[in-house]
RNA sequence: GCCCCCAUCGUCCAGUGGCCCAGGACAUCGCCCUUUCAAGGCGGAAACACGGGUUCGAAUCCCGUUGGGGGUGCCA
C-alpha cells in the first residue's frame, strides 16, 4: 500500500481543506437511517462546520425501483433528531436527470463513452473464464449508435493508473486495466449512481468527498468521469471513513443488523449521546477525552485524524455515554425527556401521572438509568393504581422471610413514633432491624416490596416519603395482612 | 477468482524510531462506600497477528505471510 498519508502530501491535502469547503451527505432511500450513515454524516457535518464550509444533503434516489420517499423522510428525521443540520438541499437526483442525460451524451459525443446493446446474461456466458472480472468491451468498437435498449458504457483506458488521493488512505492506485468499461447510464435511459454523483458533485463543486469505505473500489470510475466532464477543474479530495461493523466483523446491514437511528431515539439514547459516541467511533481528540459538547467536537475534529480500521459498534459503550449524559441532565431537562416515555400508551399507569410527585423522584431517577425508556419502571410504583407487589419478589422477601410479618410488623408501628419522613422512616427501620439483629439492608427488603413491589429501585426511605404517610401504612398494611392470611 | 482496504487489551481509542517490559475509556473481576440498584473511589487481569529486513534502537519504516473486511450489478 501507499499508506502513508504524510509529509508533503498531507499538507498538501490538509492545505486544500483550508477555506470553505463543500462536502455533501448522500444517503440512498432505500431503507431505514442506521448508524453507519449517521456516522458518516456526522463527519461531513463536523468537518464543514469546523472549517465554516457548507453541507450539502443530497438524496441519491436514481435507482426508481428501490427507492422511497418515505425513507427520506426517516432520513431527514434522524438527522434533525441528532442536530446536524444542512445548508443546501434535501436535493433529489430524480429530479436532475436532465444533467445526466446531457452528461452521457457528451461522453458519447466525445468518444469517451459508447452504445452496447449486451445483455447482462450475454456478458456473463461470455466472461465466465476470464482473469480479468467484468465487461470484456465487446461493443467497443461497434459502432452501435446510442437508443433504446442500449446502455452506454465508459471507455476506461487500457492502460495506466488511476489515483485516488484519500486523506485517510493516502494515494490509492488501480491499474485501469482492473476497471471495466462500466455503464454510465442504464438501457432505460436512467443514470447509474457514478454518472450522476459525478454530475452533482461537479454542480454543487464539492470539494472534498467524505463517505464510507465500501465506495473507495468504485472512486477510480468517479476520477476518469471527473476528467472527462471536469473541463479541467481539481478533483475532490477524498475521505473513505472505516466501516462500522457488527460483532462478527462484517459491515452493518440494515437487514441483519438492528441498527436504525430511529430505534436508538425510541429506546431512550439521548441525541447528544448518540453524537458523542459515534464522533469516537474512528477517530478521537488530540487530549484523550472522551465526554465532548456538540461544539468542542466541531473545534477538535480533523478528517485527517481518522484511523483507517473498522469499528465495532459496541452497545454497551453507547450506553455509558448515554449514561453520562443523562446523569448530566438538570432534573427539568430529565423530566421532559422522559416524558415521551411516560406518557407512551403502553405503561400500567397512563393518564395517573403527578407532576409534584415527578419532580421529587427525577434526581432519584436520573442516577439510575442508562437509558430513558428505564424511567416509567423505576416509578411505577409512585402511580400504579391497584397496587401489587410483583409475584416473585412478595414470594422471595415476604413469604420467603420468616422475619417478614415482624418486620412489617414493627415497622408500621414504628411509624407512630416519628414524623413521617425519610429520616424518621430510615430511623424506625433501622430500630427494627436492630431489634431483630438483622442488617439494614436485610430488613430493608420486605418494605420494600410490599410498598414498591420489587426488590431494586429507587432508594426506599426517599421514595415511601414522596408517597405519603397513608399509601405506605396502607401498602405495608396490606401486605402484612396478605402473609398473615397465608399463614 | 480478480481488485482494493485493514491489522495495538474482549471492545473503542492513544501511540507517528528511543519518554512503551505500551496509556485511557467501555466491558470484566476484586475491594471500599452503601437502605436495594445505580453512581462514585481504589485495585487486578487483559494487546503491539507472524516472519524477515532497515536501524545503535522498532508497536511505530520496508518486504512477505497469515488473518479479517470491502468491492466485483444496466444497486447506492
């Protein structure tokens, strides 16, 4: 390889993403937003803003059998959810095939291009043995006039080099006797993809090209294309960001890999958090830190800092960050974002919400989840009307306990003793499980499920105090009365 | 098959010839804190794929091997 993306050539490079560039986010509406795209959206996006240049999101949708609009608009919705925004665009290239049109009839014209008239079952029959993969240029030098039914293939020359000069790989060389004479615009009279992304980004004068690894085989074509409709203008400096893969190391598909934006949000990740962990994902700042603001991703971000290998996307690492940054929420913000998940039509206590009761809980909430959608379980039991305790956990620490009844017992007797709150609470339990040699956290754990109904959750003094005096003698109550009907 | 890319702890990164018997984070294990669970603190285990060079000196440079991945469509 020519790996080396140093000296010289860095600089020269670097130098040329000096001023204002102008990259674009091209995703195909073929399927739902995954990581991998918003990864590489995000690197264009951190890249132009940096540098104060321009964004440009353009919708590749020549394919007209695959694509959908209602993909787009899931596109667009992810990439509104994690704030980056455009400058330019949504540009649809369904709606240009005036200029690729125009583009293939002066390759013909110019004799760059020609008509071929073989079926893709042709080509392969004719193929099947050759070293060299691809079209065998069969209609070359035919002379079949450009028509319906006749795609029309680029002349790739016989010889000598194509680079691509990559500001992560380095200069990248593919010997033009490797490409074949691709088509550049269907027998239908479509585009194909290389054609029309090297008309936009002609148009839009891109100046550097930032997307995934997996098009770095096809950029050669996009370089002689270039050269040819170019008039002599400087190609684009390219950025081939390293795959995101799933845990056997294969790129991440939309079909097998359950990776959609939208599910992320949905499940309860924080926007920000999203941004953060995937800004790491092949690249990092100069200092090592790990936790960075939208802005001081924007100020340290260098495209020519990315590393070259593919990156797992690890869930668990995700959710630290998002961990990190919900903790980091004031306990307004906190509320508001878990609202959504509250208020969803699937939680047991719909429409029984108290804001008061919200407030005092949010502090204790926000420690302990990783992820927003963990919010509605933690304080069920402060709305959950008719209340019981969750099977497993009254048959493990009540009906299990021998010491239970008494605990409860005692308990409920103490709290004639204190004023109701944390403190007292917290002081009449810890009396009660003196009196029975048991630790704090043993005795602990009747109460707790008989007023919260499970055995983890939110700390048990602060929680019985926002649910008031009566509810807990009531549920203590009821409990102890349920153990003693069952002997 | 052919073309191209990649190769540091399980994972994500740091490391651009000596500061590295390799550093941070996630995960993991142990301990501490503790009313559960988290969070937090402390500590442990854990990697330069292999083989040749170059050099006084290589995780860092070169070559090869192996392994992995991507592409190979009239998909993007």
């Amino acid at each position: 390889m020519d790996g080396s993306v140093g000296g010289e050539r860095l600089a020269t490079l670097v130098r040329m993403s000096e001023g204002a560039p102008r990259v674009r986010f091209a995703p195909s509406p073929t399927g739902y937003f995954h990581v991998g795209g918003a990864r590489t959206a995000l690197y264009n996006w951190l890249f132009a803003r940096r540098l104060g240049g321009q964004f440009v999101l353009r919708i590749e949708d020549t394919d007209r059998e695959r694509s959908d609009p209602a993909w787009t608009d899931g596109i667009l919705s992810a990439l509104r959810w994690l704030g980056i925004d455009w400058d330019e665009g949504p540009i649809h290239q369904s709606e240009r095939r005036a200029g690729y049109e125009a583009a293939a009839r002066r390759l013909f014209a110019e004799g760059r291009a020609y008509a071929c008239d073989c079926t893709p079952d042709e080509v392969r029959a004719r193929t099947a043995g050759n070293p060299v993969p691809g079209y065998d240029g069969h209609c070359r030098a035919r002379g079949l006039e450009p028509g319906p039914g006749r795609a029309l293939r680029f002349k790739v020359p016989d010889e000598g080099t194509t680079v691509v000069c990559d500001l992560v790989r380095g200069d990248v060389e593919f010997a033009n006797a490797t490409i074949e004479d691709f088509v550049v615009q269907k027998s239908n009279g479509d585009a194909l993809f290389v054609l029309a992304v090297v008309v936009d980004d002609l148009d839009l004068r891109i100046t550097h090209v930032v997307r995934g690894e997996e098009h770095l085989p096809t950029t050669p074509k996009a370089v002689l294309l270039w050269e040819a409709l170019g008039d002599g203008r400087p190609l684009p400096v390219f950025a081939h960001l390293p795959i995101l893969v799933n845990e056997q190391r294969q790129k991440l598909s939309k079909r097998r890999d359950k990776v959609a934006v939208e599910d992320y949000r949905d499940a309860g990740y924080l926007p920000e958090a999203m941004v953060n962990y995937l800004a790491l994902l092949g690249w990092a700042p100069a200092d090592g830190r790990e936790v960075l603001t939208r802005d001081e991703l924007v100020a340290e971000f260098r495209l020519e800092d990315v590393n070259r290998s593919p990156a797992f996307f690890d869930l668990k690492r995700l959710g630290h960050f998002n961990g990190v940054y919900v903790r980091a929420l004031g306990d307004d913000a906190f509320l508001a974002a878990s609202r959504p998940f509250l208020e969803a039509p699937d939680v047991p206590f719909a429409g029984r919400l108290d804001d008061q009761v919200l407030a005092r809980l949010a502090p204790l909430a926000k420690e302990r989840v990783a992820t927003l959608s963990e919010v509605p379980d933690l304080v069920a039991f402060a709305f959950v009307e008719p209340f019981d305790p969750d099977p497993g956990a009254y048959d493990k620490a009540i009906a299990g306990d021998d010491a239970a009844p008494e605990i409860l017992e005692r308990f409920l007797a103490g709290l004639d003793t204190v004023p109701f709150g944390a403190d007292g609470l917290r002081s009449v339990l810890t009396g009660v499980a003196d009196a029975l040699g048991r630790k704090l956290a043993k005795a602990q754990a009747p109460v707790r499920v008989a007023t919260m109904g499970r055995p983890i959750g939110l700390p048990l003094f602060e929680s019985l105090e926002v649910l008031g005096e009566a509810t807990v003698r009531a549920r203590v109550g009821a409990a102890l009365a349920r153990r003693r009907g069952e002997g």
